[in-house]
C-alpha cells in the first residue's frame, strides 16, 4: 500500500509511542498479559521493563512502496473491509468445538467460481478473526486536515466564508419544524421501548438481509 503523505514522528510519534508502552506495561501489571514459551522469561515485572525500555528509541515509521495494482487496487481492497466485520455469518459452514468450517473468496482466481472451503482448529479460527479486531481507542477511518473531526466544523465554515459560499440546502435551518415544534416524530416509535425507530436497511421479499435483528426476548 502506498502512503499517501509524510508523517512526522515528532512530537506526535513521541507521544504515542510513549502511551503504547506505559499501556503494555500497566496490563503486564495488573496480570492482563500472558506469556509462553520462549517468552515466559517476560512474565518477571524487571524483565519486562527491561524489554519494553529500547521501544521507545525506535524511530516509527511505516515502511510503504508503491503498489503493484496502483491507487485503484488500494482503494478496491480497503472498501471490501472498511464497513464490515471480519467474517459474516452466511459464511460459516460448520463449527464445534475442535474445528470450524467456512466459504472463503480466493481473489486470486480471475474467472469462475472463487469460493472456497476451509477448516481450521477453533483457536486458529479465534487467532485470524482478532487481528481484525482493532484495539480500544483506534478507528478504521480517521479523517485528516480540515475534515479532522476536532475541527471540521469550524474549519468548513471559514473556507464558505471565504468561498463567499452559503450552506448546501440540506444544511439549511428548518423554519417550518422549528415555528411547529409540535409535529409529530419522524420516526415510530419501538413497541417494546417506546424509542424512536430507524430504518437501517430496505430488502425485497425473498432477500436475504445484510443486517441480523437482535434475539428476541422467546430465544434467551
């Protein structure tokens, strides 16, 4: 994947590294890691630190070249991940508790059916399904520059300025909802909860819905 601009290490990189190695250490503290094998020696609270203290003078940088598809084979493959979860259930075959079973796109084959099947040991399938799982406080998407999301507002709102630019229409304030606020709710309301209901998704009889509803109270 190519990178698409420069990233200073500093004093963000500094930053951030710093927190990554103050968090592996309160979780090696509080008994949240575990450590086998040829890294059971970690386990000692000094020989961790010990471990974590030369991280901190690694100059961070992501290591990216061109790729061989160009920009479009970039953006094809993130678009396929960016809105979805690892694995959807409609791929799933089989599973107990050794081993599961499921259908897999081989994006390798240009003509004729791509799908394969694969079994793999349960913690296998455990291992690959949580290196899509991002860690607490990191997003898939992160706008920059002026659509950052800490200053998008204001900052969208002094280039119409200068653009000599009103708002779009959609972002128009409502006169009539706001002389009647009295009108009734756009939205049905739950009957279970009595919230405001929002439709998430629209499918045709026979089709097969991209979202799963939540268990009803008859299945727990």
């Amino acid at each position: 994947m190519a990178a698409l601009m420069q990233v200073s290490r500093k004093p963000r990189g500094d930053v951030w590294v710093a927190r990554c190695v103050a968090r592996r250490r309160r979780s090696a503290q509080a008994g949240k890691l575990r450590f086998f094998g040829d890294l059971a020696k970690l386990a000692a609270p000094n020989t961790f630190t010990a471990y974590l203290a030369p991280l901190r003078k690694i100059n961070w940088v992501v290591y990216a070249k061109q790729p061989f598809g160009g920009p479009e084979a970039v953006l094809a493959y993130l678009s396929r991940y960016t809105h979805r979860i690892a694995i959807s259930n409609h791929r799933l075959v089989s599973a107990d508790a050794d081993t599961v079973t499921f259908r897999w796109k081989d994006y390798r084959i240009k003509r004729g059916d791509r799908m394969k099947v694969i079994r793999l040991p349960t913690g296998e399938f455990i291992r690959r399904f949580l290196i899509h799982v991002l860690p607490s406080g990191f997003h898939r998407i992160r706008h920059t520059g002026f659509l950052a999301n800490g200053i998008r507002r204001d900052r969208i709102a002094k280039i119409r300025c200068l653009l000599d630019a009103g708002p779009e229409p959609a972002q128009m304030p409502d006169e009539t909802a706001s002389a009647e606020p009295d009108d009734p709710p756009a939205h049905r309301p739950c009957p279970k909860c009595g919230g405001a209901m929002i439709v998430v998704e629209t499918f045709l009889r026979g089709q097969t819905p991209k979202c799963r509803a939540p268990p009803g109270e008859d299945a727990a």
